[in-house]
C-alpha cells in the first residue's frame, strides 16, 4: 500500500517522500483514512510506530483550506505529556507542511507565556502544547472556539502524570462540533475511562498486543551486583563498540552519580533529567543528534520525548519503578522497523522487578551474565535485616500477642523469611 492510495494530497506526499517515508506504517494505513473521514479515533500503538504522522497528516490536510495569516484561528490543538515530545511533534509538523500555507506554534512550560501570546496573536492554526500550559494560556483568553480536531497524544502517559483532570476541562470548553483523536502506547484501565469521557463513537485501532514491546528490539538482562553496575557499562559500551547509547536511571540522584562515573571513564556523555533546564536539555539532546555525544544518561522523564533516528541501544542502568515505563524506554530503540537491542543491568534488588516487567510485555527476557561481572553469590540483600526487624515489630501490634508468644512467633517468622530469601538469591 501507498500513501497515494491513502488519499493524501500532493504536497503532503511531496513532503513525506522528501522524508524518506516510502510506505505507510500499520497504525497510519488504519488511522489516516479514519481521520479524514472525521472519525473520532482510540488508537493503542506502540511507541515509534509512526504514529505521530498518522494524525499529522490527516489533520494538516484536513486543515489545508487557511485565510490569510491575521484571521487564521487555533484549527487543532495536540496536547502532548512533555516538553521535548511537544517539541518532537512540532518538528514533525513542520516538516510535513513545508509545502503547505500552515501555520503551527508550540506552546510549552519553561518558556516566556508572554512571548507566547505575542506569537500566537500573528496567527496560527495548529498548536501543539502540554496541557499545563494550554489551560494558562485559556485562562488568559485563548480564544478556542474554532478548534475542529483535538489529539491527546501519549495519553497514558498523561494521565501517570497527573493531567487528567486539565485534560478534561480544556475538552470540556472546545466547541461541541469537533473531532477527538486519543493515542496512547499502553492500554490501561484510567485510559479506557478517559476514552469513555472525550470521544464521541470512537473508531478503534489496536496495533499491537496489549503493552507489548516492538518485536524488532532484542531484549536481554545481564545480572549484576549493584556496585559493578557502572563497570560492567563502561565495558559494554567499550568492549562492543557501541557507537551511541541511551542509558536510563531511576532517579535523578543516580543519574547524576553515573554521569560522573562514565565522564571518567572518559566517555562523551550528556546527561537529561527533569532538574535540568529546557534550554540545556534540549543542547544535550542535540548534542547526542549529532552524534558529539556518546552516552545520554536520561530517566524516565525524557524516555517519552526522544525520537533518535536509528538509536540502536538501549540501556536500562536501572529498571524503572514503574513496570510499564519499560515498554516505553525501550521503545526509543527499533523505531519503524529498524533493529535494536536492550540491556537491562539487573541486581538482586531488581530480580522482582523484572518478573513484573516480563507480566506486562507478556515474554520472558532472557537473563544472562558478563564474564568477569557475575554477581557474587554470597551477597545477600541488605534490607533483610531491616525487613526481619520489621516483622518482629509488626507481629505483636497486629495480634496483640502476649511477650511470650511474641517471642516464638518472630522465630517462626524469621525462618520463613530466610528461606524466602535463598530462593531470590542467585545461586
Ligand atoms: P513516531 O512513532 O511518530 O515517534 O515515529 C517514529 C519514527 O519513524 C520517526 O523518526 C518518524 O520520522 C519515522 N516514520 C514515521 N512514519 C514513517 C514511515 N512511513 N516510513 C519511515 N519512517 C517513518
């Protein structure tokens, strides 16, 4: 199938083949006819699908019809979770208008509302936005009443953070007329509900397998002890000549402490966590584009705004604490069809995790080690003290347990515990 076929018009055709894209992706084949056809669309596709073209297009040819610049009203707003995918989205736009009279602004924390508003006033007719911002700029009078298509894009991601109820409201205020495209990367309970909420007689469009991740990245976890986790990196990133790496840590705190470990390693890193200021995350991210820096330490917050082209490597440093940000941190790596690999460094903390990992993408990563970085199998966690202190202290509170009793049932307690312990050890 072609993208003539799909209906699309010239210089959206002219564009995307400038762009390399030869033949539409699933998620566009399905999405781009609906969407001209004025469908409201629930779409679950996994990250780098191409799912942003398959609501740009439609919406930018939906919208080729402009007035002259002074007149032309807001015409579609795409909300989106975070700064850099809002500004991913805006690029793509960019680029898919060259041949086009549309005009399209972004409008995103961090930077001057003021400046903002001075842009919005030239003219513009798609804004893509994070919906913090969006509502500051409504509650300053952002005229919305001529709005037609409204995305939610990434929106699982949105509601994680918290959006749900400005993503509601801005929806509440848009002219009753107008169509609703919501994409999301995982299909959770608080998606469906929120499905339920802004779309009128959805069209649905399922891709892939509930939070499956893309069956072009080999996926592979190294066991590890946690203080050769920054060891066995730098080996790997040296010994296999890894031209770039994206490397994801929990926190900011770790991320910070590897930063520094790799920079004496003498690795060209650049590092992107939400402390970091918008205008030097986005030199960081540039930066590694262009290929002057080798490792980008990030976490979870900037796994959803990267789109690298033909990133080979992803590592997980750490797992992410939560199961489904897996999906999308490895989904910077085997974007439209192209190969990856990722890498979790897992240690004895993380074993749980990954099983909780393997529940959600529904397959097993294949646990391996490195010679010379095996895990040392003396090495027990260190909070089962702690834990075993815990329970001794829980028991007699919950039962109300006399001392003498109290003291046989810790034993009891303490035994089971052990034994569980040796269980989740590596042998
Ligand atoms: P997205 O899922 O929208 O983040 O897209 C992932 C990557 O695939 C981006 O780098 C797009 O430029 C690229 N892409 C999107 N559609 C196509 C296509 N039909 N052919 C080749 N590359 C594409």
């Amino acid at each position: 199938m072609s993208f003539q076929k799909l209906g699309l018009i010239k210089p959206l055709l002219g564009a995307i083949g400038e762009l390399g894209y030869k033949h539409p992706t699933t998620i566009q084949k399905r999405a781009i006819p609906l969407v001209l056809a004025k469908n409201d669309v629930f779409a679950t596709a996994q990250t780098g699908t191409g799912k942003t073209a398959a609501f740009a297009l439609p919406i930018l040819q939906r919208l080729r019809n402009t007035t002259a610049d002074e007149n032309r009203a807001i015409r579609a707003v795409i909300l989106s979770p975070t700064r850099e995918l809002s500004i991913q989205i805006h690029e793509d736009v960019v680029n898919y208008s060259k041949h086009m009279s549309i005009s399209c602004a972004i409008l995103v924390g961090g930077k001057d509302i003021e400046y903002q508003q001075r842009s919005l006033k030239k003219g513009v007719d798609i804004v893509i936005a994070t919906p913090g911002r969006f509502m500051e700029h409504m509650e300053r009078g952002l005229d919305i009443s001529n709005i037609e298509v409204f995305v939610v894009d990434e929106a699982d991601r949105m509601l994680d953070m918290g959006f749900s109820k400005e993503i509601r409201k801005i929806h509440l205020q848009l002219p009753k007329r107008h169509q609703t495209l919501l994409f999301s990367a995982t299909y959770s309970d608080k998606v469906r509900k929120l499905s339920k909420q802004i779309l009128t007689k959805p069209a649905f469009i399922e891709t892939a397998k509930k939070n499956t991740t893309v069956d072009t990245i080999n996926q592979v976890a190294y066991l590890v002890d946690t203080d050769k986790k920054a060891a066995l990196l730098a080996y790997l990133i040296g010994s296999r000549n890894y031209p770039q790496v994206l490397v994801f840590t929990r926190t900011k705190v770790s991320a910070d402490a590897l930063f520094i470990e790799l920079q004496k390693d003498g690795l060209k890193c650049g590092i992107i966590h939400g402390d970091k200021t918008q205008a030097n995350r986005l030199k960081t991210l540039g930066e590694f584009k262009e290929g002057k820096v080798k490792v980008l330490v990030a976490t979870d917050i900037a796994s959803r705004g990267l789109d690298i082209e033909e990133l080979p490597y992803v590592i997980n440093y750490e797992l992410p604490s939560v199961p489904e940000d897996y999906v999308h941190r490895v989904g910077r790596t085997g974007r439209a069809g192209r190969n990856g690999e990722a890498i979790s460094l897992i240690d004895i903390y993380e074993k749980f995790d990954i099983r909780e990992i393997e529940k959600v993408i529904g397959m097993k990563i294949p646990q391996e080690t490195v010679e010379g970085f095996e895990p040392d199998p003396t090495i027990r966690r260190k909070d089962q003290d702690e834990l075993k202190l815990k329970n001794e202290h829980k028991k007699p509170d919950k039962k109300r347990a006399p001392k003498r009793s109290f003291k046989k049932t810790t034993a009891t307690k303490t035994t089971t515990k052990k034994r569980k312990t040796t269980k989740r050890d590596p042998k």
